[in-house]
C-alpha cells in the first residue's frame, strides 16, 4: 500500500485558484529536508521547521508549524501551491496568487535583491510573462550548506518548458542570470517531462524518454566528468520495459528508479551515497546494491537523496512493504545508531520504520511521513530540525514518530481504494484480427484519488495498434496516466491491438501507482488477487505454420577466425526468406536472421551458419548451411616498390615498412615487411658504368604464408665524358657527352688553352664538331666547364680536358 508520485496531475493552465487541491501533487516532494530543517506538504499548505525558519527568517522554529497560519500570513483565500528548501536554511514557496513567497537566509536560492530581507513575505521576483501557478508541473530548488551562493530555483511547466534563476544558474545554463527568469534550452522537439535538481547539478528526463544533465561537474554516464553548462543527452540507463517511475539528483549524482523496482545510480560516491557496496565514482551506470552481500535492491517504491546540501551525501528508499532502506554517511546518526561512518550498501534504520509515505535526506536529519499523519525523525536534533519542540535534544538513533500539530492531511495519506476491471472481445478470434482491452478503474472511498497511473504492459501476442487515452497512455511502458477521481467516479481506456500467430495470449493489468493509500492492495507489486489487478485473456485459434528447408550448398572459406562473405548475403545482413524456405504456411509476419557458429581455436571441422524464420518475432523454423575449410598456403599479393635509379654519391632510399595488397587469409589491404634482402655493394661500383641491383622484401599474412618481391634499384655515375675525339672521324666526328637523368645541366662551355671561349650550350645534350665560327681549331688540349644542379638541387660546376686530334 505505498505510493509512487509518478504521475502527472494537471492543474489546467489558467486556472481558477479556487479550483485547486493542493493534495495533487504531481512529481513535487512530499517532504523536504536540509541541515536542520524540514517542510511538508498538507492539504492546506506546508508545515515547516528548523534552522532560519522562524518568522524573522533569522532564528529557528522549534515546532512544526502551519503556512499560511498567523505567524506565516498570507491573504485572505491564499495558499503555497509549491515549495521548496535549501541550503542552511531558505524556503520559497508560490503561491495560488502567482506571487512568490520566501523565508529564511537571503540568496540561497533566488537573489537576495528580490527578498524583503529575511522574513516570511512575499518577494518581488515575479512568475515569466503568461504564467502562472496553474501552468507550473514542478517547483524545486537547491543550494549548499557552505555558505556559497551556488544555489538555484527551477520550475516546470504542462506545457514541456523549463526556467531557472539563482546565483547557480549560469553553471546549469549558458547565460542564465540571478536577476531574472531564464527559459533552459532543450533539445529540438524535447519537452520536459520531470526534472531532478541536485547539488550543482540538474536532470531533465524529456517526453523522448531519454535523460539530459547539466552543471559544472556534470557525469553524462560516458566516462570522466566535465563541465557542462547546457541539457546534454547522457547515456541511458538500461531501463526495463516498465519505463522510469522518479528520477531524483545529488551531490553531482543522479538517480532514476526503474518500474522493475531497482534504481539506476550514476556519479560521485564519495560519501558512499550511491550505495554500491563502496565509496568509488562511477563513470557509467550501475544499480543501488551491485557490489553489495544482499546483492542489487530490490521492490522499491519510491527514492531520494541528498540535494540540498554541500557535504554529509546520503540516499533512502521506500520499498513496496513502505519500509525504509538508507545508505551514505551516517553523520550524527542520520541514518541509524553508532558512530558516524560511511555505509556503503542499504541498511534498514532502527526505530519507528513503517508505513511510510515519502522521505526525505537532510544531510543531519532523515526524516520521512507516514499514513498516520505523523513526522518520523532520525539524526541531529538541533534548531528545531525535528519541529518536536525539543530543540538541542541531542541525536536520535533510531526513527521517532508525532502528530502534525493541527494534524493536517499529509499529501498521500488519504485512504481510496482503487479497483480495476478488465474485458475483452469474447469470441474466439483468429491470428491478425484485432481485438480491444477495456480497463477501466474506479475509486470506491472513501476520499478522492488526486492521481494514479495503471500499467498494462502489452504481452508478445498482440500487436499495439491505437488507445483512445489521449496520449496518456505510453504503449513503450505500458503506463496508463489517469487524472484525478472522486469517490465513486470511474474512468476508462480501450487499446486496439492485432493477434499475432505466436505468443502469450493473457493481458496483465494493474494499477501501478497511487498518489493515496489504498487499505486492500499494494500498486505495483504484480499480484493476482487484489482488487487493483485484472487480467483478460482471448482464446485464439491456432496457425497451423508450416515451412521445409531448401537444399542449400556448401561454401568453401580459407579462414577459421570469420566466414568471408563470399555468399548471396553478403555477410551478418539478412537472406531472403525465399532462397533458404520453401512451402510456408503462416499466419504471421514473415521474417529471417541467421547467426554464424565459430569452432574453438584450432578447430576446422565445423563451419555452420543457421538460418531462423521467424513469424511474428518467434522462431518457428531452421535452416543450416555448411562451410568447408581450404586452409590457404599462398602469401599476399603485393605491390613492390617502384624500380629506382639513383645517381652515385646520393643515399638510398631505405626500405619502407608495409606493402600494400591483397590476400585470401584475411580482408588486410596492407602487410608488414618481415624481412629485407640487399647486396653488398664494392667500392668501386658505379665508377665507370652504371649497375643495377635487387632489394628483396619479404611479407607474411595472418595465416602464416610468405611471400616476395624484387624492386630494381639502379646506380649511375653523374656524367659519362669522354677526354678525346677526332673530328671529323666516322664514330668520333663531335665531342658530346651524357648523364644521370636525375642531373639537369645548364651549361657546357669550352676554351683552348689560352682561355678563349669557342663553344657554348645550354643543351641537356652538347655537340661540338671541333670548330669555331665555322673554322676548324688546331688540334691540341681544350678545357671544358659544365654548371649543372643535382638530386640535391645544388648548383654544381664540373671541369676538365679534351684531347682534339686531327
């Protein structure tokens, strides 16, 4: 009989205040709790206690006390719609007038320009043009103990946006300021659905059900932390098919309670508040318990932690049986009896511990309410933090319960039993004809129901095909969100599904979540025999499937490690259903996947891929294909390296290091050279002729095969001269020369032996026929000057002599 405050309960934008029970309490806190102070959440305001929330806002108030009351004023019909606490200690409410109100120390949470000093009023900083408190979904704000102004308020609205403001905003978002209201920005098209706000840190959980975090130290679930100064999509929890039910935030932690009845937990740890079995950071998701004797917890209800606070992190949970499980830092017996010490997996505290509501972590005091109207405090009870008028009373052990003064209604505490119904078309139906589910829930007193949602998780034989809810019901979860119901009244949701020729026929329905107490059932917890829960099933009459295996031809692979895709499929993609099956008989949808057998290392005997029909997602058949091993002995195909002439004098290139190719081993493109082979050369190679010799490169692929290549690497001298010449002879008649082709000449002269020019080029290919203008020169010894540039791009000068015979 617990209750999960999941549920989305709208107020209708602009409303009439008059109109508005302040016991719809939508996904804002029952219970709030700081350092040395609490607010709760009645059905004609807030109770509060604790460190600066006295009237004056300066001292404590030691006695739960009511607002609006005489000492906490407010106008005449006014009441505080939302509240919320933080810090050491600062309240701020708004109200059904749309104004604003505040309590306590100056600057925590909004900027201290708008409060009228420290006193119980109403502020000036006013609700974003168009708003007002009808529009808002969500109302909570955070702040540090420390005295640092890293504080900040957030609200939410119906219609998906969000605002912030406080000191601490520009850290959540980019250019958000103190002195205003700023909009965040969201993802396009993504619509805030709830949000968590922590210490310096916020989660935003959008209508695409996915999670979006920000803030200066900020764990997106993907490893190290950074700062992140705007909603950044994090990576998802692994949330079961029964959705997020509350998402909560921490000191630079967050955590999200899966509708299975475990928390996702993400963050810093180092006060153990996540509860894992140590005191570790976790950079990616885990669960509350994974290192923990007892294992993961489980059958949890409801979920919070420390958010409001700069040290002393810890973190409750209430389970189905509303007993409370706590874990972190035991400071001042926050948690149960002892010394203060971190507990790193879930305990259950000492005391007064059942029946609870909803619960709250403080930091010094953890205290929760129960369904009997009554306060139940643990830890460091000073300045009036219990509100039990027993201010510096020392620390409390073990849980301790009282009556509210005035005993007000604690939001939640109402007693409304919920009852669910379920039918179903009648008849026998056939696969692929459509049947309809109608659920319908009532409430049977004795109060009114402000809010409750029904789980009807559509089982593997139907297809989801339409509901008439209004999108309020969620076919991804199953959560079906029903809005608000006197005693007496009744509501209704019809979903459209298809029959599938395979699966589970029988469809589970129950109500899920209950913003009240019921005193015949527990929501939630998957019975069978309580009014909350019913079930329908459709008698169908059965596919009479059939298919036969096509003759399928073995394939032949080199490779023991992977099956090349040499086949019609190409691989993992999926065949056509017609090449593998023949003769089928369904009634279903048709469809085909296989899976690929790899054999131990070593062993080729059995290569096999199976081929799986499926109708509808069901396996009905299979189908196999063999493949035979042919072990290849043949080494890559490479391409060596390009021929080289090198002119003598210059370096040779060194070897390089892979080859590219291709092989039958493996899909490698490139291969490493495992060895070179190269002469040695003599000392007077390359003096006189130019001589070509063989680099050798060995490579090997993944199956052990080598193979070579040969690349030709030429040496050449600069130039090849001769030192004499006949003109005008038959093999002899003009003087020329030739070089290296890695060689550029630019100039040939020549001189006789008084140093007069007779021949000039600029040719790569000089010619001199022994004449000069036209007249043939005596023979004699004649000096040639060659200015050339080299493989270096150096300019160079080479001279010497030529003989002329006649």
């Amino acid at each position: 009989m617990w209750i999960n405050f999941a549920s989305v309960i709208y107020l209708g934008a602009q409303c009439d205040p008059a109109t508005i029970d302040l016991c719809q309490i939508g996904k804002n806190s029952v219970i709030q709790a700081s350092y040395h102070a609490q607010i709760i959440k009645t059905s004609n305001g807030y109770s509060i206690t604790g460190q600066n929330l006295a009237p004056d806002g300066i001292n404590f108030q030691t006695v739960l006390s009511n607002i609006p009351s005489s000492v906490y004023p407010m106008p005449q019909a006014v009441f505080p719609v939302w509240g919320a606490l933080g810090g050491r200690s600062q309240a701020v409410f708004v109200a059904s007038d749309s104004k604003i109100y505040a309590l306590g120390k100056e600057g925590l949470m909004i900027n201290e320009g708008f409060t009228r000093g420290s006193a119980w009023g109403v502020t000036s900083l006013e609700l974003p043009d168009g708003l007002t408190v009808c529009d808002i979904s969500k109302w909570e704000g955070s702040a540090g103990s420390l005295g640092a102004e890293d504080g900040f308020l957030a609200f939410s609205t119906f219609a998906g946006t969000m605002y912030i403001t406080g000191s601490g905003a520009p850290a959540i978002q980019a250019n958000a300021k103190n002195n205003t209201w700023t909009r965040m920005v969201l993802p396009a098209g993504v619509e805030v659905k709830d949000f968590a706000a922590g210490h310096r840190t916020l989660l935003v959980l959008g209508n695409d059900r996915k999670l979006y975090a920000s803030g200066p130290f900020t764990f997106l679930g993907s490893g190290s932390p950074g700062s992140v100064d705007r909603l950044t999509l994090m990576t998802q929890p692994n949330i079961s098919p029964n959705g997020i039910t509350q998402i909560e935030a921490g000191l630079y932690s967050y955590f999200v309670l899966d509708g299975d009845g475990t928390i996702h937990v993400l963050g810093s740890n180092e006060q153990g508040s996540l509860g894992i079995g140590n005191t570790d950071d976790l950079q990616y998701w885990s669960k509350v318990g994974a290192d923990c004797p007892n294992g993961i917890l489980q059958g949890v209800a409801y979920i919070s932690t420390l958010s409001t606070h700069d040290n002393r992190s810890a973190s409750s949970a209430i389970l189905i049986n509303e007993t409370i499980m706590s874990w972190g830092m035991n400071d001042n017996q926050s948690i149960t009896s002892g010394p203060a010490r971190i507990i790193t997996c879930p305990i259950q505290p000492e005391g007064n511990n059942n029946s609870a509501v909803a619960v709250a972590n403080g930091g010094h005091i953890t205290p929760y309410v129960n369904r009997n109207i009554q306060i139940c405090n643990i830890g460091h009870n000073r300045e009036g933090a219990f509100g039990d008028g027993r201010d510096e009373s020392g620390d409390y052990g073990s849980y301790a319960c009282f009556n509210i003064p005035g005993l007000p209604e604690i939001c939640g505490t109402q007693s409304v039993d919920l009852e669910l119904e379920k039918m179903t078309t009648n008849d026998s139906l056939e696969i692929g004809d459509e049947a309809v589910f109608t659920i319908t829930i009532k409430n049977n007193g004795p109060g009114a129901s402000t809010g409750s949602t029904v789980r009807d998780q559509i089982p593997s034989g139907y297809r989801y095909i339409s509901d008439d809810g209004d999108g309020k019901y969620d076919p991804g979860t199953g959560l079906w969100t029903v809005g608000p119901l006197g005693k007496g009244k009744s509501d209704t949701l019809k979903i459209t599904v298809r029959i599938k020729s395979t699966g589970n026929y029988t469809n589970y329905a129950q109500i899920f979540s209950d913003n009240e107490i019921d005193p015949d059932s527990s929501p939630g917890d998957s019975s069978k025999n309580q009014d909350d829960d019913a079930e329908a099933k459709v008698p169908v009459i059965p596919c009479p499937f059939e298919a036969v295996c096509k003759s399928l031809s073995d394939i032949s692979v080199n490779s023991c490690e992977k099956l090349i895709p040499v086949i019609y499929d190409a691989g993992r993609g999926d065949a056509e259903i017609n090449v593998v099956f023949a003769d089928i008989v369904s009634c279903g949808e048709l469809g085909i996947f296989h899976t690929d057998y790899f054999p131990d290392e070593m062993d080729c005997s059995i290569l096999r891929r199976s081929y799986s029909l499926t109708d509808d997602g069901q396996v009905v058949k299979q189908c196999f294909r063999d493949f035979t091993f042919l072990p290849d002995d043949v080494g890559p195909d490479v391409f060596c390296p390009e021929d080289l002439i090198v002119t003598c004098g210059d370096p040779i290139p060194d070897p390089v290091l892979t080859l590219s190719g291709k092989d039958d081993c493996s899909d490698a493109n490139a291969f490493r050279v495992t060895d070179v082979t190269e002469p040695i050369l003599g000392e007077d190679i390359c003096l006189t002729k130019a001589e070509v010799y063989q680099r050798i490169y060995a490579t090997e692929d993944q199956c052990g095969n080598v193979s070579t290549c040969i690349q030709s690497i030429t040496l050449e001298p600069e130039f090849y001269i001769p030192n004499v010449f006949s003109p005008p002879g038959k093999s002899n008649k003009v003087w020329t020369l030739s070089h290296s082709a890695n060689i550029l000449l630019l100039e040939c002269k020549i001189f006789d032996r008084w140093g007069n020019l007779v021949y000039v080029s600029k040719s790569e290919k000089p010619e001199w026929p022994g004449t000069f203008k036209g007249e043939d020169c005596v023979p004699g010894i004649y000096t040639y000057v060659l200015q050339y540039k080299n493989t270096r791009e150096e300019i160079k000068v080479k001279t010497g002599e030529i003989a002329l015979l006649r």
